[in-house]
C-alpha cells in the first residue's frame, strides 16, 4: 500500500508540470488552431535557462532558495520572449496561410531550437545543480522530497494565477473570445495580433517554469528532453479537450498518474506505450476530449 | 456634412469583384439603409468599411479620417462600430461578459464598462435578467439584442448592423427595428444592410439599392418605396428565402 502512495505522489509530481506544458498547446491552439509542435522544445530552452542561472550563481550555502528562486524567473522570462519572438517572426505571418505551412512551420522550428541548443551547449546531458540538496519529508514509509514539494505548490500557483487572469480579467476574457471568433473580437476594438502573441508568451512562460522545475526534479536535462515531454504534454491536452483549460489541467495530472503507476505496477518500459495508447483511443473515441466540449455552438 | 463618405469602393472575394466602384455617403444622425438581395455585395460593403476586408481600391472616410489603411480594433476606436451578419456574439461567454468586451476600448477603466453595461440592462431587460446564461444559449432575438447592445458599449457614433433582423419571427423583428430607431434618436447615425426592403424602407431616411457590386437606385426612402422597379423586384412577391447573403 505504501507503494501505492509514493507512485501517487510521484505521479502527482510529474502531473504538476505536465500540466503547465499542456497548457501552452491548448491556449495557442484555442486562438491560432495550431498545434505548436516547437512547445516542448520551449520548455526544453527554460530548463537550459534555469541551468545558466543555477551554474552561475552557485547553489552552496545559503544562495540554494534565491538561486532557484531565480532560475524559475529568469527560465520563464527566457522562454517568454522566445515563444513570443518565435510567433511574431514566423507564426503571425502565416496566419492567413494554409493551417498546414503553419503546422510545418513549427515542425522547423522545434528543430531549429533543439539542434541550436546542441549545437550552443554540447549534445552531453547536462546535471542541474542539486538546488533543494535532495531534502526530504517522511510521512510514513511514503517520501516527499523538497523538490517535489516545491514544484506541485508552484504549479499549483501558476495555474490559479492563470485561471484567475483568463476568467477575470477584461483581457483574460478577450482572450478566450479570441478563440471563439476572431472578426467579432475584432469588433470590439481588440487587437487581435498582439493578443495572440501574448497567449503565446503566457504559454512559453508556463512551459519554461516547467522546465526550472523539471530539472530540479530530474537533476538531467539535455537538448531533446522537449520532444518526449511535449508529447506527453500533447497527449494531455488532447485528453483535456484542447482549447478547456480546465479539462487541461485536470488531464496532464491524470497522465502523470499513468506515467508514475505504469512505471512503478507494470515497468517504465512501458509507460510511453500506455500513455500513446490512450491517446490513440482518445481521438477514436472521444476526439473532444474527456470532459467533452466546453464551447457550445451558436443557437 | 456627412459623417461616412465612400467613394469608387472596389473589392475582390480572390479573382471575383464583389464591389465595382460604389460610392455612397451618410450624413450625421441619418439612418441610411443599404439594399439588395443575396449576393449583391451588402456584406462586403460593411466588412469593408470596418476594416474586416481590405479595399482593392477607393476611399472610405470616417469623420475626416481615412479609414482604408486601418485595421478592425482602430476603426471601432474612431467611433465606428459594427453589429456583424449572424450576430457573431461569443457563445460560450456570458451575456455580461461579451457586453465586458463591447467596452473593451474602456478596459483600464472598469467602473466605465460597469456603468454602461447598468445603462445596457435597462434598455434591455431581457439581457439583464439573463446577465449570466451563456450567449450561446439565448434565443435568436436576445442574441440579436446582446449583438447590438456590444456595439452600443464602445459608444459608437456611426452604428453599422448587417441584417439585423435575419431569421427573426416577424414580431422580433419590428422590436429590434423600433430599438435601432430609438438608438438614432439617442443621437447615433445608423447604416443598416437589409434583405427585407419593405420593413428597411419604412425605417430608413435613405437608401442605396445594390445589384452585383454597383449601386443601381439611390434616393429618400419613400420616394424608393414607391419606385415601380423597387416594388417589382423587393417589395412584391414572396419573400427571398432569408439564407446568409454575401
């Protein structure tokens, strides 16, 4: 039984920052209909980032807590704006083209950005710094570690503070208009371009936390950590019902779940085929998603 | 002095010339009605002028400023809006807040858009006991209402509505009619595209008649409700099936 709340904990953990990648594909599909294949690799550029940040400030003594404090900060700003330069260079104008010179747009892209990141550090994984010192609280035989701690309570944080910015705000709103209907948004004086390009740095800046917080996680990151990741991400965001963010963030912690319980009952060897098979069955069964649509149609 | 003049307006749908050249005008505190049937280019004409189309050539200018080079979000802000064909209210939101983004324009003042969506609500009761049902969920007359109460929350002074009255049941429509003639007498100039000439005609001051792309009759709207060529071809007979026209 023990074992079943450490595997909990664990899959909860890897939910936590699957969601906050998930996130990214759902809200830049919601308002451009695309699936941003370059976003794991966002989050790969965040975790490169932090690692900078973490190296170079050092982590001894009592520099741990700004050091990462700083690294999660300086990581999602880094991605922020190379999400957000990456759509106004080669995404906004191909908003009137085919969905598909989009779509391979972004196929480029994701390549650019990783064999760029290889070419610039070395094709070796690289160890982050062991910020948070492998500390650990007991409860019982089931282990929680610091990292893990502080990694579920940001993204908790994260998401709430996007929740709220999404559902109250004017712009917020406007947003989730956006993906409604572009020329009645339009309409209302919303300028539709800068919009998208702040959904996209929204996006680019939860995936680049992600990042900080997979490596911390992780302690190994490397150039092509974004592929795998943001597949499983993707999958969480088609689970979710892509565009429902709410659907989002509740499918990338049942995919952490199945990650952690598939590798822990059955074998690690297998988690990448369980979690691909239920993305499979998901777009023949329910292409809506789990929680179905949230977007009711015009009367 | 008119508050809208277009003049020589051409446009293309790809290799088709939806507009040939037309130039019309609106004076301040007119209600100007744009007619003809499916396909004429009524629509393109409205999305044109608010910047969802860009001209091929011609001149479209708004209270001295030249709207041909503007995008749709500065156009609103001059002060032109547009209640689109279908309504086009965002589904999935609240009523109360797609009239939060009609006042999109005030967003850094929010005590404005709660001012003026209190002023909406009393002109429109119905929007009001329905403040929080999803838009998508209201009736065709309520959505048609929350359509033109968004406009009417950026405060437009030229209020442009393409077929407000489409699909409608009949008295729907003479009630969305009577709330756009008491928007002119609140001081707003009114554009409207109709298909429905006979009820467009008893509203209008003017009208301009559309036939592929060209303007073909022009005049007051009563001497255009008594033109033989009028009647023949929109007042008598049936009605044209009220599809979505282009």
């Amino acid at each position: 039984m023990s074992d079943f709340f450490q595997y909990l904990v664990n899959g909860l953990t890897i939910g936590a920052f699957l969601s906050l990648i998930a996130l990214g594909y759902s809200m830049v599909y919601g308002v451009v209909r695309l699936i941003n294949f370059a976003h794991g690799d966002i989050f790969m550029i965040g975790a490169f980032a932090g690692f900078t940040v973490l190296t170079t400030i050092g982590v001894t003594g009592g520099m741990a807590i700004p050091a990462v404090l700083a690294a999660v900060v300086v990581g999602s700003l880094a991605t922020g704006v190379v999400g957000a330069g990456i759509a106004r260079v080669v995404y906004t104008p191909l908003l009137k083209a085919r969905q598909l010179s989009l779509f391979i747009a972004a196929i480029g892209v994701s390549l650019a950005l990783s064999e760029g990141v290889k070419l610039l550090t070395g094709a070796r994984f690289k160890s982050y710094p062991d910020a948070l010192d492998g500390g650990q609280i007991m409860a019982g035989s089931v282990r929680v570690s610091y990292a893990q701690l502080v990694l579920v309570v940001f993204s908790v944080v994260l998401m709430a503070v996007l929740w709220l910015f999404v559902t109250r705000t004017v712009t917020g709103t406007a947003m989730r208009a956006l993906a409604m209907d572009r020329d009645a948004a339009r309409l209302q004086g919303i300028n539709v371009e800068r919009l998208i390009l702040m959904t996209f740095l929204i996006g680019s800046v939860l995936a680049g936390a992600a990042g900080v917080m997979y490596g911390l996680y992780y302690t190994q990151i490397s150039f092509g950590m974004g592929f795998l990741i943001g597949l499983r991400a993707f999958t969480a965001a088609v689970l979710g019902g892509i565009g429902n963010l709410p659907g989002t963030m509740a499918a990338g912690v049942l995919i952490g779940l199945i990650q952690s319980f598939a590798a822990g009952y059955i074998s690690s060897r297998w988690t990448d085929v369980i979690i691909f098979g239920v993305l499979i069955a998901v777009l023949a069964f329910r292409p809506s998603g789990l929680f179905g649509e949230r977007v009711v149609e015009r009367a | 002095m008119s508050l809208l003049e277009v003049s020589e307006l051409t446009s293309r749908h790809g290799q088709i010339e939806a507009l040939s050249g037309i130039s019309f005008d609106v004076g301040s505190g007119e209600i100007v009605a744009l007619l003809g049937s499916n396909g004429a280019g009524k629509t393109t004409t409205l999305r044109t002028i608010t910047g969802l189309h860009r001209a091929k050539s011609g001149r479209i200018v708004f209270d001295g400023e030249d709207l041909s080079r503007l995008g749709a979000h500065r156009i609103v802000a001059l002060g032109l809006g547009h209640v689109p064909e279908g309504r086009r209210v965002f589904p999935a939101l609240t009523v109360a807040e797609n009239l939060l983004l009609g006042g999109y324009l005030k967003r850094r003042e929010r005590h404005v858009i709660n001012e003026r969506r209190e002023e909406i609500y009393e002109t429109f009761p119905r929007l009001g006991e329905r403040r929080s049902q999803l838009a998508g969920l209201l009736s065709g007359g309520e959505q048609q209402m929350l359509a033109i109460g968004r406009a009417l929350m950026h405060r437009p002074r030229l209020l442009a509505l393409d077929e407000p009255t489409m699909g409608l049941a009949p008295q729907t429509a003479r009630q969305v009619l009577e709330i756009i003639r008491r928007i002119r007498d609140g001081g707003t100039t009114i554009l409207i595209v109709e298909q429905n000439a006979h009820q467009a005609l008893r509203l209008a001051d003017r009208a301009y008649v559309l036939e592929s792309g060209r303007i073909v009759l022009s005049g007051p709207a009563a001497e255009l409700a008594a033109d033989p060529r009028v009647k023949a071809a929109y007042l008598g007979g049936d009605p044209a099936p009220r599809t979505s026209t282009g």
